[in-house]
C-alpha cells in the first residue's frame, strides 16, 4: 500500500527547503554571499510551486479520488519519477540557473504533471465524476496542462526574440497566472467541495452549474 503519509513528507520537506531559500534571499542585503541571487529565485520559485504546492495537493488528490483503488504501483511511479525531476531542479538551479540540466528537467516535470492529470481522468470512479468537487478538479487540472503552454513558449521566444523580449515575460507571467488562478486555487476549491460533499452539505449540480 502506498504510503501517503511519506508523501505528505515529503512535500513538507519541499515546504522546509523553499522556505529556507527565502530566508538565504532575504539574507543578500545584509550578508555577503558566493552564490548567484537570481539562480536562488528560480531554485526557490521551482521548488515552492512545483515541490511543495504540487505535491501536497496531487496526494490529496490521490487520497481522496484514489486513494481505495488499486492503483498504488502506477501513482507510486508518477511519485518517484516526479522526485526525480524535483532533485534535479533542486541540484541544478542553485549552480546553473536556466541551463541545459535545470531545462532538462523542468521540461521532465512537465511530463510528470500530464502523467498525473492521465492517470487521474482514467481512473476517477463513474460514481464521483458527477460531483461538483471533481468538476472544480477537472478544471484545475486542465489549467495546470493550459499554463505548460508558457514554459512550452520560452524556449522558441528565447531562440527568436530574445530574453529580453516582452513575450518572453507574457509567458511567465501566462505560466503563473493559470498556476495560481487556476491550478491551485480550483484545485483548494475542489477539496472543500469534496469535504462539503461528505459532510451532506452538497450545493445542486444546477445551482452549481449556474
């Protein structure tokens, strides 16, 4: 049986090593430090959002939707190939900034994430898909696929027009915007949807829908 609670963990565990990044940002103004400020921040971003937040959330997902099925080998394989990319971020950021490896494996983040989203459309049971928690999921989950398109984006602008393009911070800026605004924030609303639901106190698909 997978363990959840290691998962949970583990995305605590992502939570200390943001947070501590932070503090080392925090730390410039008054300390003289060795290492490159911007490579911190994109370490930091990284591993705030797609360690921390992304892994809390997805075992939540897992737990609630998934959690009774025998599905543990396969989601145990997202999990690990997912810490794979995670580390390799975290190894490479701090030294690198965006390079070859940190761009690696980012990029194999994102495969990570329509791994997840796959796995979680295929097998959702047919008695909770017409729950409004799981349509707020849905919805969280294709705008977690939606603002890939802004790291997908980075690449070709920064071949074409440059880094210091407008369009190279509308990607970011339309990557984050459906990370936050979309992603997360359905994804919290889905989970207090799915509490509501068990607590019979549901609202009508109608209403709802409406």
């Amino acid at each position: 049986m997978t363990d959840l609670k290691l998962h949970t963990k583990t995305a605590l565990a992502y939570f200390i090593v943001a947070a501590t990044l932070g503090v080392v940002l925090r730390s410039f103004p008054v300390i003289e430090m060795h290492i490159a400020y911007k490579f911190i921040v994109h370490t930091h971003s990284h591993i705030a959002l797609l360690g921390w937040v992304y892994l809390a959330l997805t075992t939540l997902l897992y737990k609630l939707y998934l959690g009774k099925l025998d599905l543990d080998r396969k989601y145990r394989n997202i999990f690990w190939y997912t810490q794979v990319t995670l580390v390799g971020m975290l190894l490479t950021f701090p030294f690198t900034g965006y390079a070859l490896f940190s761009i690696i494996f980012s990029t194999l983040f994102l495969f990570a994430s329509y791994w997840f989203t796959w796995f979680f459309f295929k097998n959702v049971p047919k008695i909770l898909k017409t729950s409004n928690s799981h349509r707020c999921m849905v919805a969280a989950l294709w705008y977690l696929v939606v603002s890939s398109l802004g790291p997908w984006a980075l690449g070709a602008i920064m071949n074409t027009l440059g880094a210091e393009s407008i369009w190279y911070r509308l990607a970011i800026y339309f990557y984050l915007h459906f990370l936050y605004n979309g992603w997360m924030i359905m994804a919290l609303v889905g989970i207090l949807f799915y509490i509501m639901e068990r607590q019979q106190f549901a609202i009508s698909s109608s209403k709802f829908l409406k």
